[in-house]
C-alpha cells in the first residue's frame, strides 16, 4: 500500500514513536521560523538555555507584526532581535520586509523540509509540500538548539479538489468552505492533504491562502504536493535549483476523506466574530460597510492585489469607506509599483501601508464603533481589530473590492462589471531585506532595552492544591482572549510582568488584580470547548502561570495552547463528565490530592469543591516528556537538567 504524501515527510523526519494517530512522535526539525511578536521570547529562552549556534538547515527571525514605533519598546526590540539573530547564527528579516510567512515562501521554503514556527499560521508554507507546523516558541527554541519536535500523531484527512473556480470565486472562498464544513474546531489532531485534477487550477498562492487559514481549523499543518504549479512559482522565485517534485502515491489512503468541486463553490463571508460564522455573501449583502481592507498572511499574492486593482481602476471606493492595502512583503509591493497596480489603488483612494501584518493584529487600522470592516485576514476574534466591540467579517479580496466600491456588502457577481483578466508575472525581481547570519557570532553582545526582561523562572509542581476558581469562560476563548495583541499591548512582548497585567482584560478587567492576591498560593480556571484557539503566543500560557494559575480544566482544548499550558507548567485538565462544567462557579474553592502519583497513574482524579461539597472525576494524558515538564515546572528545565546548565 502507497504512501500518502503526509506520511512521506513525517516518516522521513521519524526519530521516535510509531506513526499511529494520536500516539506521540518526535520529529527532526529543517527549518525555523519566529516573528517579533513571539520571537523576542524564543531569543530570551534561548539565552536562558545557553545556545552557542543554532543546529537547524534555516532559521529565520522577521519583524513584522510590531512595526509601529511610537516610542522606544519596538525599536528596541529590534534591536534585540538582530543583535540575538547574530549571536545564535540566525537569519533576520527587518523591518518592512514582509509578512514571515510570505517571505519566507518567497526565499526559504523547500519541498520535503520540515519546519516549525512560533505562529500558527506557519502551515502557510505547506502550500509548497513543506510539512510546517506552528507551535508555541519554547518549542521552536528547542529545534533550534538541535532538539526533535514531539506531537502526536495526526489523522490524515484527504482532500479531493475537482473542476476550477468560477468567475469571482477565489481561494479564500475554498477554505472558508472547508471552515463552513469543519468549524473552528473540526480540525484538531487532522492534517489536511489536499490532492486532485483540480490543484492545476490553484496557484501556489492559492494554496498558500488554503494552507495558511488551515489553522483556523484548528488543524496540525495542511499540505500541497509539489508539482508543476510548485515549479512554476520556484521559476518565478528564480529558486528553481530547490525545487522537488512530491506527491502522494497512487494507491495512498487517508484516514478521513472529503471532496471540494471547485467549479459549485460561491463568494463566502466569515461573519462576527468566528473563522466559522460563515454564510454566503448574497445572503448579507448590503449591509453598509466602513472598511474594505486588502492583504495580510492569508490573501499575501500579487494576485490578490492586481485583481483589487483592475476592479477600481478608473473609479474611486464609495465615500466613506476606508481602503486598506497591507502589501505582504517587499518583494510584493515592488511589483505593484513596477506594473502600476500601486498607482491605480491610490488613485482608487487606497490607503497603502507598509508590508507587514499591521491591522491584522490590531495595530493600526482599527475599524470605527459599531461599524463593519470587510477584511482579507485570517482571523476576526472578538477585539483583535483594536477596537473592543468590533464587527469583523473576513472575505475574498473580490467581494472586499466590490463592496468597497459600492459601499455596502456586495456580492461581486452582482457587480456591473466583466470579471478582470490577471496573467501571473513569469519571474519576479528579487527585492528583499535580510541579513545572513554571522558566521561567528559567539562574541556578539546581545543588546537589550529598558523594557527587555529575563524569562521568569517557575518553581516545581506542588503534590496538592487548594486553590480558588480564579475565572470560569465558556467555549471556543482565543489566545488573543487571554492575552490579547494590539498596539497598547505588544510592545511588552518581551516584559512578562507588565504584559501580564493586560491577560483576559478583554473579558474580565479585575482579572489581573484578583490573580495577584493567590500569586504564590495558586489559582484554577473553568474553560469550556476548544480552550485556547488561534493564535500561538506562548504569552497566553507564561502570563497566567506567572499570576499564579496552576491549573486549567476545560472540555477541550486547541492542540498549540495545550502544549504551552504544560510547557510552563500549568496543568491541562479535562472533564470526564463535561456537564460538572455547569456546576462548578467563580470563587468556588477546589482541592486535589496527591498530584504527583496520581499524574503517574494516569487513573482520573478526584476533585474535591470544598464551597459546595461536591466531587467530579477530571481526566489527564500526558507524555513522558509533558510529564516531566509539568514536574519540574518548565520545558525549559528538563532542557538545562539534561544539558547540565
């Protein structure tokens, strides 16, 4: 029996574990990728954890999500993250370079390579037969110290496309697609590899948009066979010598299996404030809009921009609308300008914005109160925008386009206009910004600001705790929740302290204040499904450990946030019975016994809620490796026990 092409690179990359669904594995790792937002981090793990030189093939540190230097934090983080890019043998892509997922497609990214990344959309580079995962950052830190990457297993769920898109329909309509199908947690422990006679109709970047909101899914990674749409991109790239034809064998299965006929699919909208609200366009048009807003790491191709271009060339957006263009790298926003795509945005009254994930993350170009902003982006959590009560829809550049033209939501089959003929450039010019790593940087100084601050160092686990429900949240809470981005919050990415003061301000503004008062005694949160969606940042794990939070017991819980609880110590419970959810109260009072064997046994515990006098059974699974990471307190002092630091 053939393999399929998942099973081919992780097998390639097995150091341990049998490729069993939801047995654990451990992997060699090819490639790294950090940005600035988490990488700040990753560098201060790595100081902690003494790295001479990284061990990987690549790694790669962007700047791109905290551009906006409104005082002295960014720029010196930047600072930061050069002089740690030179001391650890690092590359470094600065700032204005571009979106890390999109550059590093453009520069990095080869079939059969394994890479993890600290985001959680770095499945982006699957488009290309890359097995690439995002994970939280203590974790890539450990590839890049030479260490194999342990997971479980996934299922591997195969994808039929079929037909090609109709007119007006684009990538972003498939996965939105798949979301409508799956949800917001259909994904979780699944690969998806897509395969068919309908691939030769999906450009790279095509996939790469597929691929890149494959983890609003909640999916491991999804993957794209290299082929001759892969070559074609790698020529345009002028990177042919790393290209790598890769597929599926013939007889392959799957252990799930669905099919997209591209040729049936329509304009599809993701609605407030879920990836998986999604409804089709013609069913919400008209309401008025107040932001129609192109680019990000899920629409990045130059395609997505000429085909917004052609749509408002000769015209202007509808008055009142906000037309925001994030070009997704360098490269990218050279050839708008070259082709004179760029001169016909502005002319259209486009606002143009340098590469980088900007609004995305909530810094800058937040929308109005109360008012619907049409994005291009992967994700419209609730706040993310920057603007508490915002109104979030995420959609294709077309019907983006189109309603920014009319100025209401508008399907763009309805406009009066012929769809618009795009022919891909056959090769691009090189523009970029990186700096190689050193060959030598042992004797860099790592340069740190003011606001820079060492990691904190967690003690131990406790054998028991008697500890109150600190806060008690319901299903699907996203990291950007728990700690939330933005300008007002990012720039204390690298100052653990402060940035904990902002943790689930969003939803509960005491928070900070009452978790101090149980710092050292400890503190538990009641969670419901899916705990811990979107986003990687290992922020939303080390802040509330740093506020004392020993434990987590949820229904559920998204795959990357998971691994971080227990990177960081903090326990990751599950209800063995989810309806004792609903009997469980904020401020309720909660014991448990004899920790340490009872995580060895691996039998349910018993928890004992002394306000009510009730018990509930919570279940636990944890590896050998999670096991001594949750005992010692910290991945990061299994790492410096086994090394001797």
């Amino acid at each position: 029996m053939g393999k399929n092409l998942s099973e081919k690179l992780i097998s390639s990359h097995l150091v341990s574990g049998n490729m069993i669904p939801g047995e654990e594995i451990s992997l060699k790792i090819d490639q790294t990728l950090t940005q600035d937002a988490t990488g700040t981090m990753v560098m201060l793990e790595l100081e902690a954890m003494h790295l001479k030189r990284a061990k990987t093939e690549v790694s790669v540190q962007y700047i791109d999500h905290n551009q906006v230097q409104e005082d002295n934090k960014n720029p010196d983080d930047h600072l930061f993250l050069q002089s740690a890019a030179k001391k650890f043998g690092l590359w470094l892509s600065k700032a204005g370079n571009g979106i890390s997922h999109q550059v590093h497609c453009e520069r990095f990214a080869i079939p059969g390579k394994t890479m993890v990344g600290s985001d959680s959309h770095t499945p982006a580079n699957g488009c290309v037969a890359m097995l690439a995962i995002g994970t939280g950052g203590l974790e890539v830190a450990l590839a890049i110290c030479g260490e194999p990457f342990y997971t479980r297993m996934p299922k591997i769920v195969g994808v039929k496309v079929t037909g090609k898109l109709p007119e007006w329909v684009s990538a972003k309509d498939v996965i939105l697609e798949m979301l409508r199908r799956y949800d917001v947690s259909g994904g979780v422990g699944k690969i998806f590899e897509y395969y068919g006679p309908g691939l030769k109709n999906l450009t790279v970047m095509d996939r790469h948009v597929i691929a890149n909101m494959g983890a609003e899914l909640g999916a491991t990674t999804s993957i794209f066979p290299s082929d001759e749409v892969t070559l074609r991109f790698f020529k345009q790239m002028g990177r042919e010598k790393d290209f790598i034809q890769l597929s599926a064998d013939p007889d392959a299965t799957y252990d799930e299996h669905v099919e997209i006929d591209l040729s049936e699919l329509e304009p599809l909208i993701a609605l407030p404030s879920s990836p998986g609200n999604v409804k089709k366009v013609k069913d919400v048009a008209g309401r008025p809009i107040y932001q129609a807003y192109i680019g990000s790491s899920a629409n990045p191709g130059p395609r997505d921009f000429a085909i917004s271009a052609l749509m408002v060339k000769d015209t202007k957006v509808a008055e009142g609308v906000s037309f925001d263009v994030n070009p997704s790298s360098r490269q990218v926003l050279n050839y708008l300008i070259e082709e004179g795509y760029l001169a016909i945005l502005t002319k259209a009254s486009a606002r143009i914005h340098q590469a980088g994930c900007n609004g995305c993350i909530g810094m800058g170009q937040a929308p109005a109160t109360n008012q619907i902003s049409l994005r291009t982006t992967p994700r419209n959590f609730p706040g993310r925008s920057g603007t508490k009560e915002d109104k979030v829809y995420l959609c294709s550049p077309e019907t983006a386009t189109a309603s920014a033209i009319t100025g209401v939501i508008t399907d763009p089959r309805d406009l009066k206009m012929k769809y618009p003929h795009y022919k891909e450039i056959e090769k691009m010019v090189l523009v970029s910004d990186l700096i190689p790593p050193e060959e030598d940087g042992h004797k860099t100084e790592i340069i740190k600001g003011p606001n820079i601050k060492s990691f904190p160092e967690f003690g131990p686990l406790p054998d028991s705790f008697d500890v109150p429900v600190i806060l008690k949240v319901g299903d699907n809470i996203s990291t950007d929740e728990i700690s939330p981005a933005g300008a007002a919050v990012l720039p204390y990415r690298s100052n653990i302290p402060k940035i904990s003061e902002f943790t689930y301000y969003k939803l509960d503004e005491t928070f900070h204040k009452r978790a101090l008062k149980h710092q050292k005694t400890g503190s538990l949160i009641i969670a419901g499904k899916n705990y811990g969606q979107g986003s990687s940042r290992e922020h939303a794990a080390i802040a509330p450990r740093y506020l004392g939070v020993r434990a987590v017991i949820a229904k559920s819980y998204a795959r990357i946030h998971r691994k971080n609880l227990i990177n960081f110590g903090v326990l990751p419970f599950t209800f063995k019975h989810p309806s004792d959810y609903e009997k469980i109260d904020l401020n309720d009072e909660l014991e448990l016994k004899e920790i340490h064997q009872g995580l060895v046994s691996k039998e349910p515990f018993k928890l004992f809620n002394k306000t009510k006098n009730q018990s509930y059974e919570i279940d636990h699974d944890f590896s050998p490796i999670e096991l001594e990471s949750l005992m010692v307190g910290s991945l990061i002092e299994v790492i410096k026990k086994k090394n001797h630091l």
